[in-house]
C-alpha cells in the first residue's frame, strides 16, 4: 500500500480564511467603513510589481479598497517616508505594505520603522517583531503567519514538536521561529553559517525553508514523515524545498505555487480586515 | 593527562568591563554628569531584595550614582506605573531597573512597558527586546549581554557553533537566542515541552541553561568539550546546571557564584553609564 501524502493546498487554506473576512466586510460597510490597504513600490523589479499586483486584486475581490503607491526607483529613504508618513495619516488608509525588497540606496528598516504601528499589517516594524514574539502581535508578519495558519487548518500538531527554520530574516525565519516557539514547538533555526545543515534538517518534525534559494532543501534531509513548508518563492515559481524529492519522505507539504503564498495574500486581507475594525472599536470609543 | 577544564570566571570578566567604565565615567564627571541607576523593588522577596543591594553596592564602588525605590507587596500596576513614568521624567536617572519578579498581581509586562527605551538599561521593553533581536539595540538584557560577553571574553567562538538554550523567557532565554543567532550560531531554544531534551542538550557546542530549575541539566547531557554556561540562580546560591558532573565533559563551563551573576550586574552598570553618555550627547545637540 503507498503511503498517503498530504498536500497542504495553500488555495484551499486562503479560500477558508478569506470567507470568514466576507461577514466582518459586511459588517463594516454598515458602519460605512471600507477596508483599506495602501501598497508601495519601489522601482521596476518585475516580481515584486507581479505581488504587489496580486495583493491588489485579492483585494478588490473581497471589497477591500487599495491604494497602489508607485514610486521610481530613484526615490530617497526621505522622500519613502514622508509619503508613509502621509499615509500613517490619512484616516481612510488601515493598512499599509511597503513591498520587500526596495531599492539598494534606500534605508529599507528605517522605512518599516516609519509605519505606524495601528497600521503595520505585515508586521515589519521592531515593535510589531517584539509583540509577536512575547505572543500579542495584533498583526504578525503575514508569510509567517500564513504558515502557521496553514498548520492548524490542517490541525498538524505543533507543540512539542521539533521545528527546524531555514533561514533567519526579520520577517520571515525570525517571526516564524517566535510563534512555532509561542505554540510550544522546540526550534532550531538554521541559516548560511550552520555546520552540517543536512543533519539538523533531519531532526525535524516540522521543516519550514525560508532561505530564498531555488530546490534548496534536498529530499534526504527530510526525515521520514516530516511536515515540509517551503516559504521560499524564487524566480520562476520554484521554492527552496526540492518538492518531488522532498515528497518521498514527508507527511505533508506545500507545493510552489499553490502553497505559502495565497495565504500569505490571505494573511493580508485578513490583517488589514482587521485593522479597519480596530480603527472602528477606537473612533468609536 | 588530565584534560584541562576552563572555568569561565565572571568575576574576572566583570572586573575587565568595570575596569572600562572608570574612564568613561571620569569623562561624564568633567561634563558634571553623574550616571545614575534607579532600582526598583516591589514587595519583600528576600533574593530580590539582596540582587538589588547587591546592584545599588556595584554603583557605588564605581562612583554611579543609585536611588533604591522600594514598594510595598500591595503596590497596584497603576502606581508601579505612575512611579516608572516619575523616573522616566527625572533628568538625573539614566537607567531603570524594575527586579523581576514583581508581586503576581501586577502586570509585570504592563510595567516593563512603562519604561523610556532610553532608560531601559535591562532590555525588558518588547522595543528593546526587538531592537536586539534585529541587531541593533542599545542595551540588550543584561544576562544574555554577560552571556556573550563572558563568551567574548574567553574567546570562545560562536559563528558556526550549535548553541543550544534551555529556557524562553522574555527577558533570558529568548533575547540570549537571538543574540547568539545573530552572531552566526545555529540556535535551538528547548523548555518545558520539548520531547528528547537530553538528546538535543547532546547536540550543543555551547549550552546555555536558563530554566530556573536547581541542578537541572545532567552531566550525561553535555558532549564532550562543549560549553556550558549557567544563568539559574535558584535558592543558596544554586545554579541550574549539575555543575560537578557536566565539568566532565564540558571543556569550559560558568560556576555558580561568579560565574554570570557578576557579569550580569557589570553589564547593567555598562549598560547605565552608556545612557548617561546618550543623555549627555542628546542634551549637547
């Protein structure tokens, strides 16, 4: 009998969660409020115009107004801060997404740190790092909190477990590391620097590559009946996780594409949702 | 022959960090600024009150100035609170140290809150917890900074090392991880639901024991030649590592007392006269 493989469908995982963002939408258009999410780029990287289009469009779907900020890649870290500044204060704006990576020349942490905190939907500021690590983010990097969200829809076990994170960045091998580790999972987080890398990937439960570097993770570092999540997104729609070899020894696992990125978009909505409701509970208080 | 052992010795550590603050300290006198470390006690916790003395005696030794708050165990959140935001505006307190822990009925995290980044000298507000978590924080938490320091001290290398830390709190275990992480050690942080803890503890260059549990990690748990640090402090003097039987099998290990204990204080008198030093540049420009 061959074994059964679960693969974790990203798109279903999304559909779920934007389905429950249906009625609070509605809830709010009552209170004449729209959901708002202001998204900027900078320069002409042609993959990150292709997300910041997509989080465009799943929000139109849903009827979550956005506002796409376009801005040449000359822009200065000033002239980036002082156009979110302007839309920290604009009242209409709930969310804002400054879209990773900006340009060389440009301070890209001293921009995350300009967003206001009510308005940090993907959690890319220090503060929102901190408050998601002690466990009360309101809004959590969204790539991270998508895979957690794809784990328990999936109701796949993370407590006790042994996570093993590739990669180590601000938002995504960090935050991802804090809230496997919030969820009681015992973690390892792993980066370019880690001897005998194969060796500890083979200690995982649960494997999450986050690396950003194309097939990376090879089928026999997995151990035999792992749960694989593959963060990574490189050119031409390849992930980090070797997914045919990968498959042979894992449980479960996320297909590219198809996997961690529709809920990360989902992750989005679903915190800007939110923060147009915090924005009501507060102006009406 | 008799292998030989490293005691990593904090005393003599501290001795090295104090003995750098003498002239930092001489040249914030001839500005007529005195750095000034305001401690806060909440109730009558004997080991608390004796960390404290403890503290306010290290000052005074090298000409910092201390004012000791003590507050009865009734003290409510709101007046902790009221109490931090009166130091926050004196102009003469450079640091703040509220010893944890505080009564139960507080709201520890709440307080910790309360303290200006400037003058959070212990690296207890989530701010500071994420700053140091992205590399560029002021003042870290003092144990974890003797940690590394000790580490620094004794040359002992960490970039490619597998450090494993037992324990997560927001103020040892998980800043301690950060900090090893981002001096290119792989890091696996365990606590109290990990499966196979022994097993992991095996797989560590350096161990790092912060659980607050008397003798709890077992000589059998340390590979040969590894590093054991112990930052448990539990009742007579007791660490959190069976220290007799992991010196076995560790090549250099922490003693408790004078081991991180010293350091610790010594990092928080660094960490005082360097936000005087903040204050005195601030208040120049």
């Amino acid at each position: 009998m061959k074994e059964e493989k679960l693969i974790l469908d990203g798109n279903r995982v999304a559909a779920a969660m934007k389905e429950g963002l249906v009625e609070q939408i509605k809830r709010l258009s009552e209170k004449e409020i729209v959901p708002c999410l202001a998204t900027i780029l900078v320069g002409d990287d042609p993959s990150s115009a292709t997300y910041v289009r997509m989080k465009g469009n799943a929000c139109a779907r849903l009827g979550i107004h956005s506002i796409r900020v376009e801005l040449p890649s000359t822009t200065t870290t000033e002239e980036l801060i002082a156009k979110i500044n302007k839309l920290n204060d604009d009242p209409h704006v709930h969310g804002i997404l400054l879209q990773h990576p900006v340009p060389h020349h440009i301070d890209e942490r001293a921009a995350f740190e300009a967003i206001r905190i009510e308005k940090d939907v993907d959690g890319v500021t220090t503060i929102g790092f901190a408050q998601n690590a002690f466990g009360f983010a309101d809004f959590p990097s969204c790539t991270p909190a998508a895979i957690i969200a794809i784990l328990e829809y999936y109701n796949i076990p993370i407590e006790g477990k042994h996570a093993v994170v590739i990669g180590r960045s601000p938002i995504l091998g960090k935050p991802v590391s804090v809230m496997l580790l919030n969820r009681n999972a015992t973690v390892t987080i792993c980066h370019s620097k880690t001897a005998n890398l194969a060796r500890l990937v083979r200690l995982g439960d649960i494997v999450v590559a986050a690396v950003g570097k194309p097939n990376f993770v090879q089928g026999d570092w997995i151990k035999p009946g792992a749960v694989v999540v593959d963060a990574g997104y490189n050119k031409g729609n390849i992930g980090d996780v070797d997914y045919e070899a990968c498959l042979e020894n894992a449980s479960a696992i996320t297909p590219v594409p198809a996997g961690v990125g529709p809920v990360t978009i989902a992750a989005l909505l679903k915190h800007t949702v939110e923060a147009a409701e915090r924005f009501l509970a507060k102006s009406v208080l």
